[in-house]
C-alpha cells in the first residue's frame, strides 16, 4: 500500500489530504501547524510536488500549502474560522476540484487555492440541513442569488 501512495502522490499536480489523511500517508501524527508542515515535507519526499493539508477538523480551520519550486519549498498558510455546520459531506471534494478548475483556467496554485477555500465555506454556509447526521454541502448556491436578483430586478432578463 506504501508502495502505491507513493507511486500515486508523484502523478498527481497536487494532493489534498485532510489532517487525519496526511497522518495515514505519512506515518505522522498532523494536529497543529508544526506537525502539518512535517507532514507536508514527508509528502514531498514521497514524490508530491504541492500539498494541501486541510485542517477543518482541527478546532482553528488551518490549512498548508506547501509546493516545491526552483528556488526550494514554498509554504502558505491558510486561516479561517472554523464553520459550525452539520452540512459538510463533500468538502473535501469539491476543494480538490475547485483547485483542479482554478489551475485549469490558469491561475497559480496559492490563488487557486484561496479561491477554492471560499467556494467551499460558500457551499457550507448557503447548506441546507437534510436528512440525519452529516448533509451535503450547497454547489448550487449562486443559482438561489441569479433568481433573486431577476426576481428584483425583471430588466435584467431582457
């Protein structure tokens, strides 16, 4: 299995384990920024040439980017408040693929990633509750504000 992370991590443009994730790839315990940046270097050794290490289940929302360069390791850190919300299946997710659209449309890894961090609480935020435990987050949400602002303002479909 080591054998396999490590062939997947060198194929990949960036990885995006959560804290809990880095700790199994790594070996590493990952609680805090200390520990986080340990983890991302062991990544980097391991053959990932950009980490994100998310930590939204640590009781402070704090992520790392860390990405090798030219010039040696670069380093990022990403702080928010910590979102209160039963409404998070699906976070990881659609980080990673927010990160994937935003290196797609050409932006660099530190924008793209700061971007997808505001997709997301978006997503969290706009959630509705639905069913028992863990809900989905909202992707949809900016299509609740398009009909609003139609709805107020009928000129702006002609």
């Amino acid at each position: 299995a080591r054998l396999l992370a490590e062939k997947m991590l060198a194929l990949a443009t960036v990885v995006t384990p959560n804290v809990d994730e880095a700790a199994v790839l790594t070996g590493l315990a990952v609680t805090n920024p200390d520990q986080m940046r340990a983890a991302a270097h062991k990544l980097h050794q391991m053959g990932s040439p950009a980490v994100v290490i998310t930590g939204g289940h640590l009781d402070k929302a704090i992520d790392l980017l860390s990405f090798t360069t030219k010039r040696g390791t670069e380093q990022e850190v990403f702080k928010s408040a910590r979102l209160r919300s039963n409404s998070t299946h699906g976070t990881g997710c659609a980080f990673a693929t927010s990160i994937a659209c935003h290196l797609a449309l050409g932006r660099g890894l530190p924008e793209a990633v700061l971007l997808a961090k505001a997709y997301v609480t978006a997503t969290i935020t706009n959630a509705h509750p639905v069913g028992r435990g863990t809900g989905p987050v909202h992707h949809l949400y900016r299509m609740n504000q398009q009909r609003r602002v139609i709805a107020s303002d009928p000129e702006t479909i002609n």
